[in-house]
C-alpha cells in the first residue's frame, strides 16, 4: 500500500481505491456472499478483503482480475460509476479522497446495505405481476412524500383476474 507520499507524511486512501473497494463491496452484497466465501476463492483472509472494500489497500491488475472473476464481472465493472472528479485525472493527479469535503459528496444509495438488501428481497418474488405491483407501490409511496400527487396505477397491470 502507497500510504506514504515522498515526504513521509501519511495520506489517506486515494479516492479510486476507495470507489473499486465500494465497487467490491457492492457486488459481493448483491451476490450474498460473506468477506470469508469472496477471501477463501481468492486466496486472502476476510480482514484483507475488509481492507479492499474500505479502499486501505490497493488491489492488483491481477488481483483485480480474480475478483472479477469470483464476482462474475468484467474488471471494468470496478470502474463503473466513477465519480467525474476521478475520471479526467487518469490516475495521475495527487487528489485524495480526504481532500473534498464531505459536504460534496453525493450519498451513493447503491453502497447502502439498505439498498442492497432490498433489492435482493424484491429480486427473490418469482411472480412477476407481485413485482410489478410492489414496485408501483413503491412509486406512490415516493411520489406521495415528494410531495407530487401519485398517478392511478394501471388496472390491467394489478388486476389479479388478468393472468
């Protein structure tokens, strides 16, 4: 790990590791699989996968790769929904991810455990019709609490007699 710049003054994590290490993380949640299952089938203990998904430590190309694979995705997944900030710099300006304020910074919803565990709840209802009608459901809510006034759902999409 680079956590020491030439001066011997410690930074913290760069800001790419930590959005591959979220990225890791995110996947291996929507997957349903433990720190330890992700270690063992790629040779690391569950404290070093802990230190990736925090972006302490930095992940190889080749140790990249295997995650890729374990996770069933292309290594370029891990770069997806890069923030704009990191995408111009080509991994060569000393930006840091202490160096923005954390007023700046947008909640990413995706990494939230929240999130990802409802998303696997819905993702298990079989019965495409139960789905439709959860997530219609989920739309008046929001639209309710924004404030907007919900649009009647479409009877045919809820009517149980229509199957």
């Amino acid at each position: 790990m680079d956590s020491m710049e030439a001066g011997g003054e410690a930074q913290g994590p760069d800001a790419v590791d930590i959005h591959v290490g979220k990225r890791v993380r995110h996947r291996r949640t929507l997957m349903g699989i433990t720190q330890t299952q992700l270690g063992q089938s790629v040779g690391l203990t569950f404290q070093q996968i802990q230190k990736y998904e925090k972006g302490a430590n930095r992940v190889s190309a080749s140790k990249l790769w295997e995650f890729g694979r374990a996770l069933d995705v292309p290594v370029s997944f891990f770069f997806d929904d890069m923030p704009d900030g990191l995408r111009g710099r080509g991994g060569l300006a000393p930006d840091r991810a202490d160096s923005a304020p954390a007023d700046d910074r947008e909640p990413d919803l995706m990494v939230k455990r929240e999130t990802l565990e409802l998303m696997k709840a819905y993702h298990r209802i079989a019965d495409p019709l139960l789905r439709k009608r959860l997530h219609d459901t989920f739309e008046a809510i929001a639209k309710a609490c924004s404030g907007t006034k919900a649009e009647k759902p479409d009877e045919q999409a809820i009517d149980p007699d229509a199957e």
